[in-house]
C-alpha cells in the first residue's frame, strides 16, 4: 500500500475543528451549543452584495480572468486610498480567500527550508501553509501580560537567519485581538530594511478597530515599497466568509509577476463570489458603523463578564473579535473537550477553541482558550455563565 | 531589496496565457480574433445550476463545510454510482476546482524532491502545481503518431525510482483528446501496484468521449483502492469553469484523511459556487446528448477541415475537446504569435496554443499548436481556412 507522505503527516489538524465531534455529539444528546470557537460572524451580509449575485445575468458561468478583472481591481485600488494606502490596480492580485493570497506570497519567496517569523499565538492555519510550502515557522512569544503587544526587536534579531525570508503578522490579531501601533509598525519597518526580508501584514481585520484608534496599514509606510506585501480577504470586512475572496497588495514588481504565475496556474477565482465582492465596494458607511457599535458593544459585554470569573485572565482586545483568555486550569485542550462532553447547565453548554493550537512552541497556551466574539450579547452572557459553571464542576 | 525565491522564478508562466498581449493588442487594431487557444466553452451552463444561486435565500454568506457538505457529497457518490464506480460520500473530499485537487493529491503524496511521472504532452499546470509542491514532474514521450496512446509499459519502468510517488493521466486528455482503453488503464494498474506508488487520474472530461466508446475509470478497477485518486471538476461538465468547484475520489482513507487537512486550513469552498454545483447534478440527460452531439460535429468539422491543410499532420481526438496539430512550421510559437501579430484576412485571425508549454521535455512539440474546439462549427471552419491561409502567408 502506497504511503502518504512526511508532508502529509505533518499538516496539522486544524485546532477548531478537533472537537467539531464531540459538538455535534453534544447537539445529538440535546444539548445547545454556544460557539465561540469559530470566527463565522452572524452579521449580515451587505444587500449591495447579496443582490449582485442575485440579480446576475450569467448564462456561461466562464473563468474570470486570474489575476481579478481589472474594474474590480480598479475598486480595490480606490477602497485602499481612501484607507490611506495609495496602490494601483497592477499591484493588486485578486485570489480565492486570503488562504490562497498568503499560500501565493509563501510559494513567492520561500524555498524549502526556509524560515519565517510570526509572533505567536497566530492563526493556526499559517502553519498549515507553511507545511504546505515546505518551510518552517519560527514563533515569536508574545505574552498576554503585555497584551500580546509586539515582542522586543532585538528577541526578532536573535532568530533572524540566511534562511529568514519574512516576518509575518495579522493585524489586528487573530487570537489575540491585538493593534500594533504606529510605532510598533515602524520598528518592524527598520528591523525588515536592516535584514533586507519581507513584512507580510495580514490585515484582513483592518475595519475592526474600536476605541478610536485607526489602524496602520504597513502600506502607509513608505520606504519599504520592495518588503511589505498586505494580505487582505473579504471575509471578515463584509461578513462573506463562503466568497472565498481575497487579495495580495505589493508595490513589488517582483512579487506581483510572480504570484500572478500561481493565479494563472489555478486559472480563476470564483465569478459569483467576484460579483458579490466587487458589489460589496458599494456598502454604506452606515453599514460599517453598526458592525462596530455591535462589536464594542460584544466586546465590551464578553470582557466584563469573563473578568468575573475568579482566576481568570484576559487581554482587552483593540481589534478583530477575539480573545485569549488564561484558565485556572492545567489543560485547556481536556477542559474545552469536557464542556462538550461531560458539561450541561439546563441542557446548554459552550464551544471554545483551546489556544495551544495558535502556538507553535510546543507546550505553550495549555491553559489558555481563544473565544470568537461572533454571537449576540444575550447569547455571549450565556456562554460566560456556563464558562464559569463548566470552571467550578471542573475543578470539582 | 529582497529576492523571490528559486521556486517563485521557477513557476512556469501559463502558455496559453503568454500570447493575450498580443491578442488584445490585435482586437485593439480592429481585428476579430478566433480563441481556439483556450478550454472555455461556449455551451450555456445548466438552467437548473444557475437558477440555484439567482433564487438563493442566503442571508450571511458563510463558510461551508471544508470538504464540502454531507448533501453535496451523498449526492456526487450517486453521480458517480451511476457512473459505475462505487463510492460513498466519506471517500469524496469537495475541493475548490480540480487544480486544488492536485494541489491537495500532490501535497499529501510528495515530499520535496519527489517525482510524478506524465505521459506528456501534458496539461501544463501540472507543471505548476508540481514546482508549487517542490517535486519534479518526469515526462513520458507519448506521440501523435500513435494518437497518443498510452507509452509502453517497460518506458514506464525505465523511469520509476525510489523517488517515484505517482503516475498522473489525464483521460480523456487534455491536450491530446486521447481516451485510454480499459486495456491500458488495466496495464497501469498493474504497474502502479507492482511498484507500490499511486496512480492519479485527472477525469475531469469523463463525460466528453465520442463515436460510442466507454471512458473506463481507474475507479472502476478492482484491486486498486489504496492506489487511486481521481481528480474532478465541475467546470467543464456543466460549462461552469466560473464555478470553481472540483473533488478528490479515493478508498484510500489516509488520502481522504490527509487531502481534508489541506482542505481544512483554507477552510471552505465558495458557497454560491457549491449552491450551483449541487444543483447541476440534477441536470437532465437531454443536455449531455445535445452537448456531446454539438462536440461530435464540431470535432467532425475541425478534423475534417485541418486535413485539407497540407502537410498538417493531427490525430482525431476520441474524448475531451482538444487535439494536437503539427504545423509544417519550425517554431509554433513564433507562428502563434505571428498569426496575432503579422497576420490577418479580412481583418481575422486566429489565436492557438503553442504544444511546446505542454511538453516538460525541452525543445519536444516545437512544431505542435493544441486547438480546442470550443467553437460553433461555421467559427471553427473560419478559423480553419485563417489557419490555412497564415501558413501559406508564413511560408513565404
């Protein structure tokens, strides 16, 4: 029998949907399950973009061209200046999903081998990616008693290698709900110029920020036209997580020729999907405004609660919409998996994901969880009060 | 300023792809162009696919399942039931279009260095999926002179090596239009079996075979569970290359365990897309009959119509809807580009692909074009005579 192969074994499962087996084991018992584990928004979708897709007048359902059409490009291009990014529609590459726009940019500057730098705990699934690449992650501690801010520049330089090609991070932070600062951008603007190597910022949660602080795109930057490549997807910005549509924005020539080399290869990125993104351009402000007042309201809601519960700490997050938060318990991974198993109060139970998945070092986040603030603020109280029974039972 | 790595500048540029410049750069000029250069056909997609997503109820366009819906995927083992290969829903992983079904199948077979071998001419992305996966691609000669049948089994033999992880086919083929016999999907069976590697089939043109005879699946060998993969797709089948809608088939657990690692860390397919594909299966058998009859003649015509050009040599294809052609020419990529640059009756050309971009083989299908006759018959038998005439007019 023919083998799979090292590769294939080392791609790591992905950490959110470990337990989907024992949820769905939950739910067949009965018993109702808050999800805070997975970063699917119940926000609705802009109308602007369900109609586009529902007044489509397709009849040969063709290859859009690999690259994005050049209108949507051209939109693209005119939503990034007014977000204080100047690029032009040739340095966009529309992709399917900031998966493939991250996948595309490793596949451009790695080789096997290769090393790139995150600051963990990081989305689990650039792991995968990199797998997929042939190249290592090499992680970065930041701590939740910093709030995960950026970790000391001088902790990046003694990991830098010949083999370093980049540092990548998502800002604001998916686990952490982190903002770097302008001037954290900076640093890491000098630290990539002085190691000639890329600054990948995935910046697909750019639109939420609370608080009143803006978001520092590291394409505002100048003098790092040749390192900084931005990964952005429209799943988060317009609730349309099933588009599948993403997109890479460098002014590096060099990177935008290549990466068009794996558009091409794959041919298209989904045409329905394109429509609704390209229509998306068009929501209201009025939209967005909402959106955020839901999710500082959430937010404010989940952190206020959580911060009841006895011995456990939490990080208030600036941006996107979670947080980790650290358990009085030895092994978050058990404990996530007894809620679903073991745990009811009034047939309801609660679904988190353990956050020793968003690290790399191994060992790490045991006791911490990562929670998705995606639900509404009745259902979030909830969660938090079967967090706090689930953490008395268990220690029990 | 940092570099793009060796695999980066190593990514083929798509041949079919190399030549749009100089044809928009024609129709700029006013000149009408034929694209018999490209797989997309002009057959309208079925009402019953496209009515899905204009009647969909979709209100927060979220993830989908990542190897696709428990529906979706009962409904594709029927498909292929009726198909006659027996395979539950549990042995098919929804992939988004057949390139990432490659992608996945090579990600989970190779490891960096490894080796797949292709008949070739081959379809050219295989060579860009296969750099992607940092493993080379091992041409076998297969030749116009025998229709491209299937290389001997001992010039298979010649090039297995402890590095060989597969055999790849594309039946019926692109670019050739040639449909392996049972009798040579039987040789390889044997071949991959006595040599433990895997044997990947790309079906993706299953329904696309003329003048009666069978397509014979890998599937619907025995004795081959642990060695097969099938690649699919939706796009052309329904004509819905827009959809970009594929999947992975095999009753090798460990492929379907590891394929859904891949699938999970960029986590859906596009939803709409999936709505459309879903729904395509219901299509009614009247609109294969009509296409396959509208392909038979178009196939009849072009076959026809290219003989009358001397000293034209081409295989009549049994299946998809391509053929090779080779050109009383020394360079067909100069005549390709000629044609669109040069060239022009009646302020018409024609657009074909060089053959050479699906060889891996330098300087092999130097005087080969692939034509895809996606065309109306009076479209194909225009392009022929333009064809005819820029030769004539090359010559001179």
């Amino acid at each position: 029998m023919p083998k799979i192969s090292q590769k294939g074994a080392d791609m790591p499962e992905s950490p959110i949907r470990k337990l989907v087996p024992y949820a769905e084991n939950a739910k067949k018992n009965g018993v109702k399950v808050y999800h805070l584990n997975i970063g699917q928004p119940d926000i609705q979708t802009p109308q602007v973009a369900l109609d586009a897709v529902k007044n489509n007048t397709i009849e040969v359902l063709s290859y859009a061209r690999s690259e994005g059409s050049e209108t949507y490009r051209e939109k693209l291009a005119g939503y990034y200046k007014k977000n204080g990014v100047d690029v032009t529609s040739n340095q966009i590459i529309v992709t399917t999903g900031g998966s493939e726009a991250l996948l595309f940019t490793l596949g451009s500057i790695t080789d096997f081998g290769d090393e790139i730098i995150i600051p963990e705990p990081f989305y689990a699934n650039y792991n995968g990616f990199s797998i997929a690449n042939g190249i290592n992650v090499v992680p970065i501690v930041s701590s939740i008693d910093q709030d995960f801010a950026l970790p000391k520049i001088e902790d990046f330089e003694k990991l830098i290698t010949p083999k370093t090609k980049a540092i990548l991070i998502c800002n604001p932070g998916n686990p952490t709900g982190y903002l770097y600062s302008k001037e954290e951008i900076q640093k890491l603007k000098a630290l990539v110029l002085k190691h000639d190597i890329f600054l990948i910022a995935d910046e697909v949660y750019r639109e939420f920020v609370y608080d009143g602080i803006q978001h520092h795109s590291i394409l505002s930057e100048s003098g790092i036209d040749q390192n900084a490549i931005v990964i952005d997807s429209v799943s988060k910005r317009y609730s349309m997580c099933g588009a599948r549509i993403g997109c890479i924005v460098s002014r590096n020539k060099e990177i935008i020729q290549t990466t068009l080399k794996y558009a091409q290869a794959r041919l298209s990125s989904p045409t329905y999907a394109l429509l609704a993104s390209e229509a998306a351009l068009d929501t209201p402000q009025s939209y967005f405004d909402e959106v955020i007042e839901e999710y500082v309201d959430r937010r404010n809601t989940l952190i206020n609660e959580l911060q009841k519960i006895p011995n456990l700490k939490v990080s208030k997050p600036k941006g996107a919409f979670y947080c980790i938060a650290e358990l009085p318990v030895a092994n978050a991974d058990h404990f996530a998996q007894w809620m679903l198993e073991k745990f009811s109060h009034n047939n309801e139970t609660v679904m988190v994901a353990p956050a020793s998945g968003f690290y790399s070092t191994k060992g790490s986040g045991k006791n911490q969880i990562r929670i998705a603030y995606v639900l509404n603020k009745e259902s979030l109280i909830r969660s938090v009060a079967l967090l706090k029974l689930a953490l008395e039972a268990y220690s029990n």
